[in-house]
C-alpha cells in the first residue's frame, strides 16, 4: 500500500511522534521513506537521536516537496498558519492526514480554493502511545475509498479504528475517547484511593484498580457480551458487588459518566467555531 510513497509528519511532537514509531514499528515504510519537521530545535534533535534514518528538518516547505502524504500533527490552532505558509506547495496529487480536533475537513480544503485536496480527518487518543489507542477517521469530499484505507492502515499501527461517516459526529468522538482516557484515570485514582482507604498499600491498590480496568475492557472486547451481561457475571445475588452498584447508582455513577463525554462533546463544538 505504501510502495514508493513517501510520508511526511509536520509537527514532529508527542503524537506526531507516537505515530512515527507506529508506521516504523509496524514496518509500514521504511525509515528513509519518512519526513518529520517540528519548530522546536530541541524536539527535532530528539527525533534524529531515535530515528536517525528518518529525514528531520525545519522547513515544511522542503518536506512537502518530498512527500505525498502529510501527515498534520500541529495544533489547532496552528493549522490555519501552517497550511497558508503551504498553499502553493501542496498539490492535488499529495494526502493530507489531520490530527487536528475540532478541525474539520472543510476547514482544510477550503484553505485551498483552487485545488481539490483531498483531507481525511483523525481522532486518535492518548493510549495510541502504548500501540493501543482508538481513533475514528473521516473523510473529507475529495477524498477516495483508497485515501481512507491507506490512512485506517497508518492508524491501525497504533491501536484499532473506526470510520465515522458523518463529519459532525467528530465531536462526539473527541468527547469519549479523546477525552475518555482522562476519565477512566480518574476511576484507577479514586479506585486506588478507596483501596488505600481501606488498608491497602498504594502500589499494591494501584496495581488492583488498574489491571482490573485493563482485564474488564479485554474482556468485553474479547466476549462480545453487552457489559450489563458481563456486569451480571460479577455481581451475584445479595453478594458485595451489588452492595457497590447500589452505592454507585446513589451517586449518579452513570448519568456523571454522561455528562462528563456530553460536556467535552460541546467543548469541542465550541472550540471547531473558533478555529473557523
């Protein structure tokens, strides 16, 4: 899928590097097929120290130039400047990958009025820097069914993906898994701290709270059971777990958990209209 193309990643930070170790580690392209440029002198030199096959520099004009498919790992708020500095650089011929939340496809392409670029939008998440995050990929008008593939192989190297058909819906995956790590940290935490409440030493309580999140997610994606069933399971008649699920639902565990992805999903709403 990869043969004789070459890719570049603009912004050469936390994910754009994450994704960088993914394409390599999974033997997608080879090292001196990859670009990667970031404005921080210090980031640069640390991507060459690891990766020194992989073409490092400042200039993103020079990196376009080389590549066919960019890869946009720069801040939101960053997007607009990066790709104006590119307009006459990119072509109709080159992909354009974006990282970017809360930016749309449209937002890219009508950057460009006088080509048809092709954009496909990703929402990758933090656990992608340990190979197993979640990110849902959508297309943008001038993209192709092959455009999405290529671009569902890249980030399949660093966890499992999802294609999201309609655009709008973007916000709503950045509101539960994009942020959702965030929350499920909070539950290791406060499961960690009712443990050391109770007498556990705190590595030994970290340890429980966080191998019983690890084990419970792989569990659900291994059964294919619906978790009320998998809930079933734990929780036997009159016995401690539904001592715990009684005290969870007097707390609104739920309807918290709710709020919580409903709150994000409209902050990033709020922040893809400033960006425009």
């Amino acid at each position: 899928m990869f043969d004789g193309k070459k890719i570049g990643i603009i912004g050469a930070g936390k994910m754009g590097e994450i994704l960088l170790r993914g394409l390599l580690s999974a033997k997608l392209i080879k090292p001196d097929h990859v670009w990667a440029s970031d404005s921080d002198e210090n980031r640069r030199e640390l991507v060459r120290k690891i990766y020194p096959k992989v073409h490092v520099v400042y200039d993103n004009r020079k990196l376009v130039k080389e590549c066919d498919l960019l890869l946009l790992a720069v801040k939101p708020q960053n997007i607009s400047r990066t790709l104006t500095e590119l307009v006459e650089c990119i072509t109709e011929d080159d992909l354009l990958i974006s990282i970017a939340a809360g930016v749309s496809t449209d937002t890219i392409a009508d950057l460009f009025p006088e080509k048809q670029i092709r954009v496909i939008r990703v929402m990758p998440n933090a656990p992608a820097s340990v190979l197993e995050g979640a990110s849902a990929l959508c297309a943008g008008r001038f993209a192709t069914a092959d455009d999405l593939r290529m671009a569902e192989r890249i980030f399949h190297s660093v966890g499992k993906t999802v294609v999201i058909h309609s655009e709008e819906l973007m916000d709503v995956v950045t509101g539960l898994s994009g942020s959702g790590p965030a929350f499920l940290f909070m539950i290791i935490e406060a499961l960690s701290d009712a443990g050391v409440q109770q007498g556990l030493s705190r590595e030994v309580a970290s340890l429980l709270a966080a191998q019983t999140m690890l084990g419970s997610a792989k569990m659900f994606m291994e059964t294919g059971k619906h978790p009320g069933e998998l809930k079933d399971v734990v929780a036997t008649p009159g016995g401690t777990t539904f001592a715990g699920l009684k005290a969870l639902e007097k707390g609104n565990f739920r309807s918290t958990i709710m709020d919580a992805v409903e709150a994000a999903t409209q902050r990033s709403r709020e922040l893809g209209l400033k960006i425009k």
